[in-house]
C-alpha cells in the first residue's frame, strides 16, 4: 500500500509559495475553483515530484510561475508499507533532487538515477500512476464510445497487457527467424546431397601413367654439331655477299674525275657579294623612284614647284628623267652581273661538295673490304637436307614424348580430382549429419515457438486474460452502477475476436448507450470510471490512497451526485478529491482554489 501523505510546493504554475495539501486528511474532500483557478494543477504537480515529468506534457520551463519566476520547490511525504519516505525537488537552473528514506538520505548522484530509485521503491510506472490517481469523464467516455476494436485496444493500453502483445511480436519474429535458419539448412542438405548425387565415388577409377622414351643423346649430339657447322657457314656466306657488295660500290664511284673537280674548283665565299647586291638594289630603288618622279612631271600639264610655287623648266625634267634613267639602268646591270658571279660560286661550292662526299664514301668502302676473303661462297645443300632429316626425326620423338606427357598430366588431374572428391565426399558426409542435427533442433524450437506464438496471439493467452479482466471489469461497473442508479442499470461486456461489445440493461430492456439521457450516461461513465480504477489498482499491485476525479459532477444531477459522495464514502483506504467549478456537499470536506492578482492558493483545508 502506498500512502501519500502531505504535498507542499512553491511557484509551480498560477501558485506562490507555501502551499501544503495534506493527502491523507479526508476520505472525501471537495476542490473547488472557477476555470483557471489551477485546480487541475495539482495532480500535474504530483506528478512532477514522483517522476519528473507530467501527463499533459508541460515543458520544466513552464512549470514555474511567471509572474514570480523564482524557479520551484516541491516536496511530498509519503509511505510504502512500514517504511517512511521524502521526496525534495529544487529546480532553479537545473534540477535537485533529495530521497530520504526513514529520515537517511539513500539519494543517488544523478537526478535521473534517484528518481529510477524512486519508482522502484513506488513498484509503478507513471502511465499507470496518471491513470490510477487522476480520472476525469473523458477517460470512460473514451472507452465506451470507442469503436469494438479500438475498446479492446484501449482496454489493452489501459490495463498494461500490451506486454502480450509484445510476446507476440517477439515469437513472431523468433519463428520468422527459426523459419529462415530452417530454410537455409535445408538448402546447404539439398546442396550437398545434390553434389554427392553428381560425384559418386564407384563411377571413378585410378589410372595408371604411361612410361616415356626419351630421344637418343647422340642424335642430339650430331643436330648440335651440325647446327653449329650450318651456323658458320651460314656467317661466312653472309660476310662474302656483303664483301661483294662492298667491291661493286666501290667500282661506282669514279675517283680520277672527283680529284679532278678538287684540283679544278675551289670553295669560295659569297657573303660579301650578297651584301653589295643589297647595296645596288637599293641605288635601283631610288633611282626608279626618281626617274618616275620626273617622268610624271614630263607628261603633266602643270609643273609648278610646290615650294616656290614657280614653273619648273620642261629642258630641267628632261634632263634630270635621263639621268636617273640611265643611272637606273647601270645599277640594273650591275646586280645581274652580281647575281651571275653568286649563282657562279654556289654551284662551284655543290661540285666541290659532291667530290669530297665521293672521296669520302670510297674511302670508308675501302676500309670495309676484306680482300682474303673469297668471292664464291661456300655449297651447304647437302648439309641442309641431313639437318632437316636429322631434326625431322627428333621433332617426331618429341611429339610423342609431349603427348605422353599431356596424357600422363589428364591422368594426374583424374587421380587428384579423385583424391579431393573422396576428402570431400567425407566432409559432406560428416557436414550432412551435424547439418540433419540442427534441422532437427530447430524445427523442434521452431515448433515450440509457433506454439507460444498461438499462446500470445490476440486468440491465445490475450483473449483469455482480457476474457477475464473484462469479467471482473464488468462485475466491478455494475457493483457501482447498481448503488448509482439504485439498481435500474446494468451492462455486460461481450469479447468477440478482437472485439469489446457493450451492452447496456435499463431494467430489462437492451439500450444503446448515445440513446441514455445525459444523467443516465454520467452514471454508466462513473461507474465505468470507478471501475476502471479499481481494476487497475487490482492489477498493478500497488494500491495508492490518493483518486483526483476532475469534473466528474458536472454531468451528474443532485441525486447522482449523493450517489457519487454516498459510494466514494464508503471506500476504504481511499482519499478522493472531487474537482469541481463550484458544487459543494453539506458532509464533505471543502479547500476553494481562489485566484488574486495571477496568483493562486488554497483556502478552507481542514
């Protein structure tokens, strides 16, 4: 059993500090407060300090009031069993947080790490905890109105049976696994038995190799001998025809007449020519330009002098034209006289330069010829055909031998083939039966699984267990709903498949659920709720003292209401707090949630 005893907080949401609400103090205890007042507050900060985090999601930055913005503090007293705890949370840029344990101090060094240590010690996670400690008409409504299949689905989120589920989906995966492993041993027997089938050792025999005959030493002897014979004669013949050769180029070149051009033509140099011919060219140049100028002045009309601006006299230009003309004419002269001279020299240069190539040529012929060699080479006929018989005949012989040799080769990759089948051919054999083993092992698991696979599937062990919780589920309603509505309502749940139906009884008569009033539905939803929680405190094995039913009169009418305080009343072990805009009960503990000035506080806890 775990008692919550007393929550204090300072600056958490629309709250200052010094706020302290005592949990244990009322077995009924009305909280009331306008909307936004920070009613719904209060489990959220409950929350906080058991788990560090909320159901609704509000980041720690939101968590502190803003118009204080201090940080915040939250502290909670509580017991599981015999043993007394404290709970202390600072949060101002980080977070600290204290557990103390019959006043020791058991905090580990880590936030993260105490607060695992807390929820071991509470033995409920915080899905559960929001759904046994905080309840509100949207809860039930949501499980009632839901579609068959989404009610068994959310009685499955709510109930924590997903974990059969899970079960599921592992032996789902683990025979998916199993099947694979199956599948691939079976293809490496299949491979093997395939291979065994094709290389069955009685279709293979030995062979033996076959003896060689080697060729005679001695007619390799005498084929070397006379190779090397045929080989000089062969160079000899060789140098003859080239001597030859030699003697015939020689003879070509007439040496009498080359000395003859040396004596006759020297070499001389043009440059000196080439520069006059320059000269002369451009003293051509001038004077043609001149003899033209003059020319133009003959034949115009008009001679005026461009800078004296006077007649110039036609005996002048006359004069002048011939001059330059004849000067002209020299000059041309003279450059073919000057080019004859150059054309002269280069081709008495070519003559010099053929007959010292001449000279030259039949002087290096001359050195290469060996007058003690012979002009008629030597016969090697005979000397051919013994080696092409002679060789004929080895080549045969080897040939023969090659072909024992290739033969014996087949007949060593036989017996090797042979070899490696016969070491493969065991491995296989041995591979096979440690192969067999296996399949045999894991078609068992595989068996084994498929069965818990079946157990854990929505039709297995799920369906039982939900088969019975919605049992108890159901006897628990109609246990609330017979005190709510004095016995006139009923319901039953039928579990078809992955199907939750709902049947509702108004004194005997089937009704659909949209077709209640709104009073008749606010009793079958808080009886629904009620139930709801029992069965999960029941099925977490962790009762806690503490239920927040937020709004839930509010779709209640007075009689349902006496109904709903007469029944809360009467549960044992149980401090309820009913959230509300402004209803209030005679017999019941009253704390208003007054909001001044953005700041909110508790007022009337006795």
């Amino acid at each position: 059993m775990i008692t919550l005893k007393k929550l204090q907080w300072n600056n958490c949401f629309s709250y200052a500090s010094d706020n302290i609400l005592q949990l244990d103090d009322s077995s009924v205890t009305q909280l009331v407060g306008t909307n936004g007042t920070g009613k719904s507050s209060i489990p959220l900060i409950l929350e906080e300090v058991l788990f560090n985090k909320n159901s609704k999601g509000i980041k720690k930055s939101d968590i502190p009031n803003r118009h204080v913005n201090k940080g915040y503090d939250i502290n909670i007293t509580f017991s599981v069993e015999d043993d007394e705890y404290e709970i202390d949370v600072v949060r101002r840029t980080n977070i600290k947080v204290k557990l103390y344990k019959n006043g020791t101090d058991i905090s580990s060094h880590t936030a993260t790490n105490t607060y695992k240590t807390i929820e071991q010690i509470l033995g409920i996670d915080f899905k559960t905890f929001s759904q046994i400690v905080y309840q509100n008409t949207n809860a039930s409504l949501q499980f009632l109105t839901a579609t068959d299949t989404n009610r068994k689905k959310f009685l499955i989120d709510l109930l924590q049976l997903d974990n059969y589920v899970k079960y599921f989906d592992v032996f789902k995966e683990l025979a998916r696994t199993l099947g694979g492993d199956v599948s691939r041993i079976q293809g490496k027997i299949d491979t093997i038995n395939k291979w065994l089938t094709n290389n069955k050792l009685e279709s293979i025999e030995l062979l033996p190799k076959l003896e060689i005959e080697f060729i005679n030493e001695e007619d390799e002897k005498t084929l070397r001998s006379l190779q090397l014979e045929f080989e000089n004669i062969s160079e000899i013949t060789k140098k003859i025809n080239q001597n030859n050769l030699y003697k015939n180029q020689l003879q070509s070149i007439d040496l009498p007449k080359a000395k003859t051009v040396l004596t006759f033509y020297k070499k001389e140099d043009a440059s000196w020519l080439k520069e006059s011919l320059g000269t002369w060219k451009s003293e051509l140049s001038h004077e043609v330009k001149m003899r033209d100028k003059y020319e133009a002045l003959k034949n115009a009309e008009d001679r005026e002098c461009p800078t004296c601006s006077q007649d110039i006299n036609l005996d002048f230009v006359e004069a002048e034209y011939t001059e330059h003309n004849e000067r002209a004419q020299y000059n041309s002269d003279e450059i073919k006289k000057i080019e004859k001279k150059i054309e002269d020299i280069q081709q008495a240069n070519l003559y010099v330069k053929q007959a010292e190539q001449q000279i030259e040529e039949w002087e290096d012929l001359y050195r290469r010829i060996d007058n003690d060699l012979p002009e008629e080479v030597p016969n090697a006929l005979n000397l051919e055909s013994e080696i092409r018989e002679l060789k004929s005949s080895i080549q045969t012989k080897k040939f023969e031998i090659q072909n024992i040799i290739d033969r014996n080769s087949e007949i060593d990759r036989h017996n090797t083939r042979l070899s490696i089948v016969q070491e493969q051919t065991e491995e296989f054999n041995t591979e096979l039966k440690e192969l067999i083993a296996d399949l045999s092992e894991i078609e068992e698991k595989a068996t084994s699984v498929e069965i818990l696979k079946k157990a854990f599937s929505t039709n297995g062990l799920l369906a039982y267990k939900i088969e019975n919780l919605v049992k108890d589920l159901e006897e628990l309603t109609n246990d609330y709903l017979a005190e709510l509505s004095d016995g006139r309502f009923s319901l039953e749940f039928i579990v078809v498949n992955d199907k939750l139906n709902v049947n509702i009884d108004d004194n005997g008569k089937q009704v659909d659920i949209l077709a209640l009033s709104a009073g008749e539905l606010a009793r079958v939803n808080t009886s629904t709720l009620l139930a709801i929680r029992k069965l999960m405190s029941s099925i977490s094995k962790s009762r806690i003292n503490v239920l927040f039913l937020d709004e839930v009169t509010n779709v209640l009418d007075e009689l349902g209401k006496e109904k709903l305080v007469e029944t809360l009343l009467k549960e044992e072990s149980l401090n309820t707090y009913i959230v509300s805009h402004g209803w209030t009960h005679p017999l019941l503990s009253k704390i208003e949630v007054i909001k001044e000035n953005e700041i909110s506080r508790l007022d009337g806890q006795s």
